[in-house]
C-alpha cells in the first residue's frame, strides 16, 4: 500500500485545504508559503498508474469539497488540493479493465468539508467508476482471490462515515483499522509496528501497518525547503524496509503495509514476496 496515495500532484496554485489550521491558511496567501507545504504535502512520486504497475494495491485517500466552489466536485487532499477523485477512480478502473484478476482496496479515511450531498455525489462517482467490480461488505475471511475471481469482482471500497451503512458496497471503515505511530523516531515507529500487530484482531478484519514517519512543526521549521522526502524519508526507508523483510503474513501476522515514496526502494517487491512464505506454510502442511 501507498501512504496518501494521491499526493504525486497537489496544486500550489490553489487555497490550502480545509484540513489544515486556520493559521497556516493565512500564511498560505503567500506563495512561497505554499510552495513550502507542497514540499511536506507530496508523500509519492508516482501516478495511480505508475504505482499500480508496481504493484501496489491498496490505496489511502483523503477527499474534500472546494469551499466556494459551485457544485460537489470531490478532490484529493492533502495540504493542498491535488486532482478530481473522478480522474483517480477513471485511471484505476483502466488498468482493471486491462488486468480482470487484479484486486484493489480503496480506503477513504479522511473527508473535509464534506456534507451528506457531497457523500451522495461521491458514492454515486465511486459506483459509476466501478459498477460490477465492487465487492459489496461481507465476511473478511471468505473474501479470498478465488472468491473475486469467480465474483468478477475488483475493487473493495472501505468508507470511514456513517453513510456506509446505505451502501452494501461500502466497508465499513473499522473493518480496515491503520493505527498511526506520530512520530519521527524511526526506533519509536518500529516498536509501535510490532506492538500493533501483536494487539490486531485475530479474525474479521484486515489490518494496515503504517510504516511512515511523520514531521512534526518544529521538523518542519528546521527543514523548511529540504521538504519530507530529503528530511526523513530518504534515510530512514532501508531500516523500515529490513523491518518489512522480517515480518510474516498471516494471522497475527502483517496483512497491509504503508509506505511513503513507494518506489525509492523496492517496497512492493518485498511486500509481494512475503507471500511466498504462506505458499511454503501450505506446501509443508501438504
């Protein structure tokens, strides 16, 4: 999986999002000042794409209205606004189409400015997107490869807001549970890791470990123009990735893990071939 998956592209150009405080919004008047939060807004290089390519497949988002804007356009968001998350659901729905047994998680945890018309109008995008290739909510267990093969289905849609509950194609959102480590402590984000998954549920839910360090204002004051990648990123990703390496898949196992710039090593990769440990498990009980 990717960290704030959308955020290739975010528009400096545009106000700051309503999910930032008041007084960074003022500040953002000025450009420069944007072009700053763009440097800390940006967690990925590549495109929905671009990272479906390479093997990604779970995918966390962050969605909001324009305020002032007429209509209920819903874009991506994260500091700043990136594209219309109709272009995202078109461009994913693509590469499904090219690829029938590939399978998808789509996780919309965070909406700002958001009313129930604008959930309407979302939903109503996420379905026309997708149409036959969404799972609707069922026992997390019976929802194996086999079992979306044989369903056609693709995509299954996790919807952190009450109004999953009219959708039997919306998840619940407490059935994809990503507890966050909020530090920039490599050390303290490792031991958080492990903690979590020795307290995930056994059954009936996936599980996202997010394995991401994240700025605080005072990193962020001392690094202004070196932006999240250069400040933290870069020379903290080899131990996160050795971590990854030693896990195992499974149940009390790692099921999902997140990362930030997906492609500076070879995350997916090594996500991947930790599958390759259940098929042994299979081959030894056989």
């Amino acid at each position: 999986g990717s960290h704030d998956s959308f955020s290739y592209w975010v528009d400096d150009k545009s106000p700051v999002g309503p999910d930032q405080a008041t007084a960074i919004k003022r500040l953002a008047r000025i450009s420069l000042v944007r072009k700053i939060i763009k440097k800390w807004s940006v967690t990925q290089n590549l495109t929905f794409k671009e990272q479906l390519e390479g093997g990604i497949r779970y995918f966390d988002l962050r969605v909001s209205s324009k305020p002032g804007e007429i209509g209920q356009e819903i874009y991506f968001i994260h500091g700043l606004f990136g594209i219309k998350v109709w272009d995202g659901l078109e461009e994913m729905n693509r590469f499904l189409e090219q690829h029938p047994k590939e399978v998808i998680f789509l996780d919309f945890n965070h909406f700002y400015a958001m009313d129930d018309s604008h959930h309407h109008f979302l939903i109503n995008r996420i379905r026309s997107a997708f149409e036959s290739k969404l799972c609707c909510v069922e026992c997390v267990e019976y929802v194996t490869l086999l079992y979306m093969w044989e369903k056609k289905h693709q995509v299954l849609i996790f919807y952190h807001h009450p109004l999953h509950q009219e959708y039997p194609f919306l998840w619940p959102g407490n059935k994809m549970p990503a507890p966050w480590a909020n530090t920039t402590n490599v050390h303290k984000l490792l031991q958080f890791l492990e903690t979590t998954l020795g307290e995930r549920s056994r059954y009936g839910t996936f599980h996202v470990s997010q394995a991401i360090l994240t700025p605080r204002v005072k990193t962020i004051a001392r690094h202004l123009v070196r932006g999240l990648k250069n400040t933290l990123v870069h020379r903290n990703l080899p131990m996160i990735l050795n971590w990854v390496k030693a896990q195992k898949p499974g149940v009390m196992g790692v099921n999902i893990i997140t990362s930030d710039f997906v492609e500076l090593v070879d995350f997916a990769a090594t996500v991947i071939a930790l599958n390759d440990l259940l098929l042994e498990e299979e081959d030894s009980d056989t």
